[in-house]
C-alpha cells in the first residue's frame, strides 16, 4: 500500500506500524466529524452478488478496520445490518488500546438505523450501550417492546420517518462526535441531502459488475461536486477521501500526526 496524495509515500509492511500509518491518514479532525465508508465497482456496482463484502480485498478491510477504530460511532442502515450480519464492534488490535487511555471505549458503538424494528437479537448480546438503535416516533410499538426486552438502547428521532440530522444531535450529546457511515446507499443519501456528511471514504474495486446493483448513492440529493483530500493504493485496489463542502477541514496527514498513538 502506498500514499498518492497528498504527498507520495509507501506504507510500512510491519502491521502494527500499518495501522498507524493508516490511522494518521484517516485522523478526522476535531468536533463533529460525519464520514461515509463505501467501495464502488469501476462501473458504479456498491454490491457484488449482493453484498459490498463481494467487492472488498485485505487492504479494503484494513482501511474499515481503522476508521471503526477511529470512530465513536458507526452508523448503518437495517437492511445494510441484516445482509452483512452485523454485530457488535470489535476493539482494534492495535488502536483500543489508546481509546481506552484517552478514556474512550474499546471500540466503536454500533448504532442501526431502522423504522420496523426488524433487527437480530444476535446485535445485542455485546457489553450494554455497545448498540444503539435510531428510530422514529412511528416505529411498532411491539417491535420497540421487544427490543428493550432484549435491552436494546433505543433513539428516537423523528416522527414519520428518521431524522437523520436530529438522531446525529443525540448522539453528539452522548459524546459519539466521531461518526462513521456505513451505508446503505438509502441512508447515505439521507445524510447527503440532510447536509451533515462531511467526508466521503471511497473504495474505486478493479471490477466490473453490469447488471442493476445499487451505487452508493440512492435517493433524492441535489448533485454536487467533492474535492479530492487524499488518495491511497494497494495493489489495483484506489481508496480515496472526498470531502463534501467547500473549505472543510479534512483530516490530518500522516507527516502531522504521531505514529506512536
């Protein structure tokens, strides 16, 4: 793996050091800081055989591995939840370590977003608070009753439908300011349209999959251009950081971080 921009730069083979360098590359700033992790097929697919995991390869999940690890929260759609089997996040082998002395936990809360409830109750066997549920005021009463009896920590915002901008508030408010999208490309254009994505982490796959599979993007968002912050290259493998408006901060670069975190 190598560093394109900003500024050319070959990664370390040793692991650990891997996860540093990687970690300096990804540092997002101070305060509130509202990311997008997706991987895309040359020609548009965010699924293959309908899952992002079809697309993905070693550095793919090294990258993830480290924005989880960077992250307070990671926010996914149910349906993104449910295909990929998620479950509560594990610590970072090599970066859990400086969250909990920072006095941080161990690793990232999960936090699904979803308005029927449908949810596995396998998400919530982890330590208490390490999963969140969002959902609006309209969600099923027997699905919300269920899920607290399986001690489900559950947000509510909105009424009709999830407010995505207000669900980021509570959140804030518990702290989780360091916010990781994973998708699905439903809800990121949730996030895009409310105005409150910042940064866009692109994985460009060597691949070409035809047929109707999703992009990242799916839903009503008026079109805009981002500004390429950082680019990185691991065999025929791109990753790419996008910031999303004008003048934003992006992350600090590898040259201005410490490598002993």
């Amino acid at each position: 793996m190598q560093s394109l921009l900003p500024f050319p730069d070959r990664a370390p083979t040793d692991p650990a050091i891997l996860d540093r360098w990687l970690a300096a590359a990804y540092e997002p700033p101070g305060g509130r800081w509202v990311r997008a992790c997706m991987i895309s097929s040359l020609d548009g697919a965010a699924t293959l055989d309908g899952r992002s995991g079809g697309l993905s390869s070693a550095g793919d999940r090294a990258v993830l591995a480290v924005l989880r690890g960077l992250a307070d929260v990671v926010v996914v759609g149910a349906e993104t939840a449910r295909r990929e089997g998620y479950r509560p996040a594990d610590p970072h082998p090599t970066l859990a370590a400086g969250r909990v002395s920072a006095g941080r936990r161990p690793a990232a809360v999960i936090a699904v977003v979803s308005q029927d409830l449908r949810l596995d109750p396998e998400l919530f066997q982890g330590d208490p608070g390490s999963v969140l549920v969002i959902t609006s005021e309209a969600a099923p009463a027997a699905g919300r009753h269920r899920l607290e009896g399986e001690g489900a920590d559950i947000i509510t915002a909105g009424t009709g439908r999830v407010d995505v901008r207000h669900a980021l508030e509570i959140l804030a408010d518990r702290g989780l300011t360091s916010v990781l999208a994973e998708g699905g490309p439903r809800l990121l254009a949730q996030l895009y349209a409310a105005g409150v994505l910042d940064e866009v982490c692109l994985t460009m796959a060597p691949w070409l999959v035809g047929g109707d599979a999703p992009r990242i993007l799916r839903g009503e968002a008026e079109p805009g251009q981002l500004r390429l912050d950082g680019l990185l290259q691991d065999d025929a493998y791109l990753f790419a950081r996008y910031l999303v408006r004008p003048g934003a901060s992006g992350p600090v670069t590898p040259d201005q971080a410490s490598l002993s975190r």
